[in-house]
C-alpha cells in the first residue's frame, strides 16, 4: 500500500569548489606545477599571466550579477563553512581564504638538476652478454634470464618456467641443464652477485670472486653452513663450531659485511630519486622568525579576458538559436571553472600559511635552536584550535608538506609529538626520549649492548617514567635492532 508522508532531513554536501580545494590542498609543491598545466589544457578560459600577453589588462574576475547563484559570494561563504569533511575523504572544514599576501621570489623556479646519462643495471648486462661469442640459442637464453631478473639482481624464477617462457614467448626449446649453463654466465657478470637464486647464494658468488686467502675461505665457509647463526649474531657459537677466536672471527664477520646483498641496486638510474620541493622557508633574523611561502605555491593566474568578452556579446545577442545557447553554456562553464579554481588556489595559499604560522608560533623556540629537546608536545587538535579549521585540515597538510629551516627540511608531520610526564611533572616530548635513547644506544658498548629493560633503567634515572614496552615501541620507530643484532665483535 503506498502511502504519502513528509520527512525533514539535514543534510550537507560538498560544493565543486570545495572538492576542487580539497583536492588541491593535498597536492604536494613538486606537483602542483602538474596540475595547474592540466587545468590550463582542459580550460581554455584560465590563462597563466607569465605566459599570456602582459599588454593585455589584466582581471582576474569579471563584473558579477549579485542576483545570480553561480556568483553569489555569500551562498559560496556560507556552503564553504558548512560542509562535512567526513562526507569526502574524512575532510575538513573550509574557511574562507583572506586578503592577498606578498610572495617573495624563489630560486627553485631558476635551479635544474643536471642528471648523469648512464646505462641501466639491465643495459649494463646486455652490454656485457653482447660481447660474448654465444650461438644463437644461447644468447636468446641469456636474454631470457637477463629479463627475469627483479630490481635487486636477483632471479627468483625457477628454471622450468623460464624453460616455458623461451618455448611459448620465443619459439626455443631449451634444456633445464642449457639454461643452468647461461645462468654461470650470467652470474660471471658485473656487479658481483648478479643472477643468484637466494642471499646466500649472492654472496658466495661475490666471495668466490675474491682472492682465496685464509679469511675468504672461512668466510665462505660460514655462509654456506653458518648463514643463519651469523645473520642472528651468534658468535659465541661460531667461535665453537669453526674453532676461531675472537679476533679471527671478527675479520670473517668484516668480510662478509663488505658485500653487497642487492646488488643490482649498485646500477639503480638516479632518476628514480625523488626531490624534496619545501613548500614553506622559515629564516631566523637576529632571533625573530620569518616564513614565507615557496613562489610555486602561488601561481598567477587570471580568467580570459576573450572569454569574458565573448560570454558578454552572446549574452546580449537578442535571437538565440540552439547552437548558441550551447555555445553560450560552454563558455559560462568554463569562465565558472576557471573562477573556482584560481579560488581554490588561493583558498590553498591562505591555509598553508595560516597553519604553518601556527606551527612555527608553537614552536618558536625550537625554530630558533634547531634543538629536539626544544621541541614542545604537539598534536594536530593544539593547531586545530588555533588556526580553527578542522584536525583533517591541519592532517592533510602536515602529511604532504615541507619546510625549509637553517638547520635542514622537514616533513612537518616531524614537529608534531606525544606529551611525556616527567617525575617532576612537567611535560615533554616523546621526541625529547627518543633523542636520549638514541644517544645511549650511540654511545653502548658494543660488544654489551643495552637491552630494552636498561634502557628503561636509564630513562628512569633521568626522571623519564615509561614502560619497557614503549622503548621498544621508540626503538623500532627509529629503525634500532634490539641489542643481541646490535652486538658486534
């Protein structure tokens, strides 16, 4: 049975604008010059002013109908400070972004990078096959297996499937026992290690390439019988089973460190590094902190002036047929994306600011020395309250962004931290112990390394009251073995 009935529903959407500012707020500088190219491709009505005609005037927005939706600035004020960021992606909300700010110049936008053209670890192997005088079928191996190497050197395939491979993908029917013989061959090339099945195989190929002395011989002879008591640091029962002493084994264990357990990262193509754009520069002038915001953060950008112009005479055009209203709607479009997104570009400037600002503020005094034990407990609601936007907000762009100091750049996800209580009651940050820790572990003796509950001991003495659980849960966040892999000889 149908019935009719009335429901009163609240409800919050998100705008384009504020999808489009979200998405832009995320966007880390090193790609920010990416994004802005693609929304010049796809909009013809956005113009880059360091690219469009300087003589023409600029105007970065048109003359708006206060009666009309689509420009109502008190409408877009008030959907802005509406939304829900749970409803998209766990965002925030979005305050509305003030007055111009001065940007100062950046050397970033003069600098190039001058990268090194060198063969890849691949190539580098062709290279080395190609110079060998193989029959046709066995250079087609070597490709094969130069092919199924992964990125360390490695070849974790078994021969049968490489077999397989050869018969189906290059019509070579091979052997088992002719694809093990190419496989030495490979595993004779440069670096040392290349082509092996497993570590422990890497590194006997690299030891067997050495001079057989003394210590090459044992040390070949704790990696095929002893590997898994050395890579747990077992010495007192190497010593026994390899009847060494102390000082002996202690040449051994060099040796074996010395290799290179990847080695086809010894080839890796410098490309693939990534570069660190701040986004943020924070300069200390005689103990008083300026920040200014990196110049690639603030694009110039202005709407067409054409397109304005064009919109204007088919607007005012008495007889319209289909093809110009069509026309006249792409053109609106346009000049609205266009708009929304040089908003959604200073919306972003002015909330990048407004929260470093308040992180620096916070932490004046570690901006000032460089310190960690300067640096007070933080979390992302103390800058929440302060800039007040929501935790998301201040979480998105901790996450993506960067800051350049005199004494190096920072992820500013870095500066945010857990309290401590103190003995004495004061608070510090958990950052403040995990500098103490690593200083004691810095200074241990290694031959005794300090284990996880004298560590505590040490930290209580120093009136830092914390578990044994949670030093180890420091320890690993700073990627520090637990003492028996820290011991050495």
């Amino acid at each position: 049975m149908l019935r009719q009935n009335l429901q009163q529903k609240l409800l919050q959407k998100l705008s384009p604008q504020q999808i489009q500012f979200i998405k832009l707020l995320q966007v880390p500088t090193v790609s920010l010059d990416t994004r802005i190219k693609e929304e010049l491709e796809d909009n013809p009505a956005l113009e880059d002013l360091s690219l469009a005609n300087m003589n023409d005037p600029v105007e970065e927005y048109p003359d708006r109908d206060p009666e009309d939706d689509n420009y109502n600035q008190e409408d877009s004020q008030e959907s802005l400070d509406e939304f829900n960021v749970d409803d998209y992606l766990q965002d925030d909300n979005i305050n509305d972004y003030g007055a111009k700010y001065e940007q100062n110049g950046d050397d970033d936008d003069r600098k190039e990078i001058p990268i090194a053209v060198q063969n890849s670890f691949f190539e580098s192997l062709q290279a080395q096959l190609d110079l060998l005088p193989l029959s046709d079928k066995d250079f087609r191996i070597g490709q094969q297996l130069i092919g199924s190497l992964d990125d360390d050197g490695y070849l974790r395939r078994p021969v049968n499937s490489l077999v397989d491979d050869l018969a189906f993908s290059q019509n070579v029917f091979a052997e088992n026992e002719e694809v093990d013989e190419m496989l030495k061959v490979i595993q004779s090339f440069d670096p040392a290690g290349v082509g092996a099945r497993d570590l422990q195989e890497c590194l006997l190929i690299q030891l067997r390439k050495k001079d057989h002395s003394s210590i090459i011989l044992k040390a070949i002879l704790v990696v095929e019988n002893y590997l898994d008591e050395f890579t747990k640091k077992h010495y007192d029962k190497l010593e026994r089973s390899l009847n060494m002493d102390s000082e002996e084994l202690k040449e051994v264990v060099n040796e074996i460190l010395k290799l290179n357990p990847k080695p086809g990262d010894s080839n890796a193509v410098t490309t693939k590094q990534l570069q660190i754009i701040p986004d943020f520069h924070i300069s200390n002038s005689d103990g008083i902190l300026f920040l200014t915001l990196n110049s690639k953060n603030a694009p110039e950008l202005r709407v067409s002036r054409s397109y304005q112009d064009m919109f204007e005479h088919y607007d005012k055009t008495a007889e319209k047929d289909k093809k110009l209203k069509e026309a006249v709607q792409f053109v609106k479009q346009k000049l609205d994306s266009a708009k929304w997104f040089i908003d959604a570009i200073k919306q972003r400037q002015q909330t990048l600011l407004k929260t470093m600002k308040a992180i620096m503020d916070y932490q004046y005094e570690y901006f000032l020395s460089g310190d960690d034990k300067n640096l007070k407990p933080m979390i992302l609601k103390d800058i929440a309250d302060r800039i007040g936007m929501d935790i998301s907000t201040v979480s998105r762009v901790a996450n993506s962004k960067y800051v350049q100091t005199e004494f190096g750049t920072f992820l500013l996800k870095s500066f945010f931290s857990e309290a401590i209580q103190m003995d004495s009651g004061e608070e510090v940050s958990n950052k403040e112990v995990k500098k103490i820790l690593e200083e004691c572990i810095g200074k241990e003796d290694k031959r005794r390394p300090l284990a996880d509950e004298k560590l505590t001991e040490i930290l209580k003495e120093k009136g830092y009251n914390i578990a044994r659980r949670t030093v180890a849960k420091y320890r690993e966040a700073m990627n520090i073995p637990v003492a028996r892999l820290r011991k050495e000889l």
